[in-house]
C-alpha cells in the first residue's frame, strides 16, 4: 500500500468515526476504526508500515481526543509493529484467521492503554470487559470486511503476489 | 542475511519510536499546565476537515428531509398551527406569571443567579477515539470562547470546552472518564463531587455516609468548582449504595441526552468564583 493511500485511509477513518459516531445511539461507536486502519496495513504491508502508521495515527487520534497524548499513539505503534511480524510469519489470508488477528489485536491495544492509564496514574478506567469485547468483535467484523472488500477490487491478487514477495526480501 | 538486516533495522526504529512517545507521555504527565501545543495545532487544523464534513452530511440530510421526504408534511403543518394557537395562549399566561415573579424577586432582593450570558454553537463532530467523550463544535475563540467555559443545553450541564481553536472548539463531556463536576443534592443540599466514568453514568462520589439522599433526587452543580453555574442540572440519582463507613456510592444517570445533541448554549458569563479570582488578581496588579 503506497504511502499517500495510507494517509488518506488515517483520515478517512478519523472522518469517519468522528462524524459518524453522533449519530449513533449512546454517542459513540463500538469500532476503532483507525486501529483497523493500522492493523489492515500491518497485515497488509509488514511490520514497518504498520509501526509507522500505529505512530501517525495514534498521534493524530490523541490529540484530537482528551487524554494524555502519546498513549493511544504507544498502543498503536506496538499492536501494528507486532501485527506486521504475526502477518509475516503466519499465513491469515482466510477470514477465520484475520478475524481473529482483529480481535486480539483490539484487545491488546486496550490492555496496552489501560495498562499505561494505570502506570501512569491517571483516573482508572474500572472494568469495561464487555465494552472491549464489543469493540473486538466490531473492528474485527469492519476489518475482515476491508479485506473482502479490498480483494474483489481489480488487480488485487497481484498486489497481494507483489506484497508478499517484497515482505519475503 | 538480508531478512535479518531488515528485521535488526525495524527493531531499532520499533525501539526509537517506543522511546519517542516514551518522552512525549513523560512530558505532559510531568507539566499538565495549559493546553499541549500539538493538542491545540492538530485540534484546530482537523476541526476544519470536520466542519466541512459536517456540512455536507447536513447538506444532504437537509435535501432530504425537505425536498424528498415530504410523507405527512400537511397532517403535521395542521398539528403544529393547533399547538402554536396553544403555546401563544400558553405564552400570555406565563408572561404574566414571569411579571409576577420579576416583582417579588425585586421586593426580596434576591440575585438572579441564572442570569448568564450564553453563545449558541451547533455540534460538528464527536470523539476520534471510542475511549473518549468529547465533541466538537463550530465557535471558537473568534467567538470569544475560552478554555473551562461550562457548556449547558436546554436539559442541563453538558460539559466544558477544553481545546478552542479560531474556528472550533473541543467540549468535554460530563461523562468523559476525565470530566469532574461540583455536584448537590437539590433536596437535601448533600455536598458531593460527579464524576464520569467514560460510560453512560456518572459516579457521584465524596457524598457522607451520613447524608440524606435517595433514588431520584435531583443533582445539580454546586458551583463551588469554578467552571460551572450554580444550579443548573446534571441528573437523578440512579443507585444509592452504601460504601464503606465514610461514603456512599451513588450513580447519577445525565439529564442530557449527549447523542442527541445538536446545538448548545456556551456559557460566557464567569462563574462567581473565577470572578472572584479576577478580582483578586487585578487588585494585586
């Protein structure tokens, strides 16, 4: 995935979620979409890109949010370093497997966020177990979508050929 | 080799990144003070994206609901003159009860406390992240907006504003894990602080033990934080619990409901205690 292609994803996303998100019930979304935007280009395009694009993006989404920024950047940087790696090494070009890649990927992002909250000694975030198993199972269902959705465009096994042979080099 | 060269590079730049946002956090956890100045570039720069997304969606919405989805239109035109002839009667009555009531306010001398100056501003976006309950809306500092203006809507508190830009500015909702209110019991004049949780509720926390408060009971802001008025409302009481042998633990459920919201009313005017403080720095000056 060329680099202005992911700039334009990060910003799509954060569009999104920020446009969409007051228009649903309860004020928020139960999906990250930037997170699926970094864990997509991980899985996609290597452990690089997706450290890379776990920076950008997470930067972009603390500042735009109340906390303190670098956490939710941290997070993503880490998830989309160590998704790149999972992507490498394991094959995940099935539904069943990406889908699960989403999902422990969110749930490591949320450990990761509410582990450093704690560190660091800002206000805990209690207990929200179902909240991050319903963003689980949101980012994951909205990631393995992307992936479909991507795979039916024209050219895409090509791009996926070329992908993994620049990966293996 | 090759595989092992680029695995050895992306760990070194893995590693410069954790130290990057490492110092980043350590900074901002170490001076608190004001906004960041990264907060307030990126906050104003993506509040014109949103603006202009805002008003398209709006844009379209408005084509549809005025030009294509018309069904009932003359049924409700006919219901709407109905309780318009009723309001206007409705109208008179409480102009006259409002006289009433002026009068005596004068004979006792008492202060109109909910006599603040306030700003309309229309709701542009939401939170970028789902761990976060903030908005995002279309006046700034242009407006004359400031950091820690209490931001209330026609049901009651619905937060502060903590990043304005010229064009925009970040309110922080009421049940934003990091928002605090001064909160009273309105019956029973219990004393507490409401806190959100990130969730649908607030906590109301630092209420005695010894207190009278029950399911129900309406809570209003004390004032006594500095942001906020004084008495306007922020919700019941949900679930009253006992908690430990000093305090209580009590939930509120908002009156506002924060997904709904379209337009608000930012509340210009100081409270009295940030006057006081004014005050007090002018004087030393």
């Amino acid at each position: 995935m060329k680099t202005a292609g992911i700039i334009l994803a990060i910003v799509l996303a954060l569009a999104l979620q920020t446009t969409i998100a007051r228009f649903v019930v309860s004020g928020t979304v139960a999906v990250d979409l930037v997170l699926v935007v970094v864990v997509y280009v991980a899985l996609s395009s290597g452990s690089v890109p997706g450290l890379l694009t776990g920076t950008v993006a997470g930067l972009i989404q603390d500042s735009l949010s109340t906390g303190v920024i670098g956490i939710g950047g941290l997070a993503k940087t880490i998830v989309g370093f160590i998704t790149g790696i999972v992507g490498t090494q394991l094959n995940i070009a099935e539904p069943v497997a990406r889908f699960v890649v989403f999902f422990v990927a969110t749930v490591a992002h949320q450990a990761i966020t509410i582990g450093l909250g704690s560190v660091l000694g800002l206000r805990p975030f209690g207990t929200p177990y179902a909240a991050i198993a319903g963003e689980a199972l949101g980012n994951a269902v909205v990631g393995v979508a992307a992936f479909q959705v991507s795979e039916m465009l024209p050219g895409a096994v090509e791009r996926r050929r070329m992908g993994r042979s620049r990966l293996r080099r | 080799m090759a595989l092992l060269d680029i695995r050895r590079r992306s760990g070194y730049l893995f590693l410069a990144v954790i130290v990057g946002h490492v110092i980043l956090i350590s900074a901002q956890v170490n001076s608190r003070s004001g906004v960041p100045v990264l907060e307030s570039v990126t906050f104003g720069l993506f509040a014109q994206t949103q603006r202009g997304l805002s008003t398209g969606v709006s844009g379209l919405r408005r084509v549809w609901n005025r030009y294509v989805w018309l069904r009932g239109v003359e049924g409700e035109n006919a219901d709407l003159r109905r309780q318009l002839d009723e309001i206007r009667v409705q109208y008179q009555e409480r102009r006259a009860l409002a006289d009433r009531a002026t009068q005596l306010e004068g004979l006792l001398q008492l202060r109109d406390r909910t006599n603040v100056q306030t700003l309309a501003a229309e709701v542009i976006a939401s939170s970028a992240s789902p761990d976060f309950r903030t908005l995002t809306i279309d006046k700034g500092t242009s407006a004359g907006l400031k950091s820690d203006m209490a931001v209330i809507a026609a049901a009651g508190a619905v937060g502060r504003v903590v990043v304005p830009s010229p064009g925009a500015a970040k309110v922080q909702l009421l049940i934003d894990r990091n928002a605090a209110v001064g909160a009273v019991i309105e019956r029973s004049r219990a004393q507490g602080v409401a806190l959100g949780g990130g969730d649908e509720r607030l906590r109301l926390e630092y209420v005695s033990e010894a207190s009278d408060v029950v399911v129900g009971d309406l809570v209003v802001t004390s004032g006594i934080d500095g942001i906020y008025p004084k008495g306007f409302t922020i919700g019941n009481v949900d679930t009253v619990e006992k908690s430990g042998p000093a305090y209580k633990r009590i939930t509120v459920k908002p009156a506002v409901n924060f997904s709904s919201l379209e337009t608000v009313l930012v509340v210009l005017t100081p409270s009295a205690i940030k006057q006081a403080e004014q005050d007090g720095k002018e004087i030393k000056e």
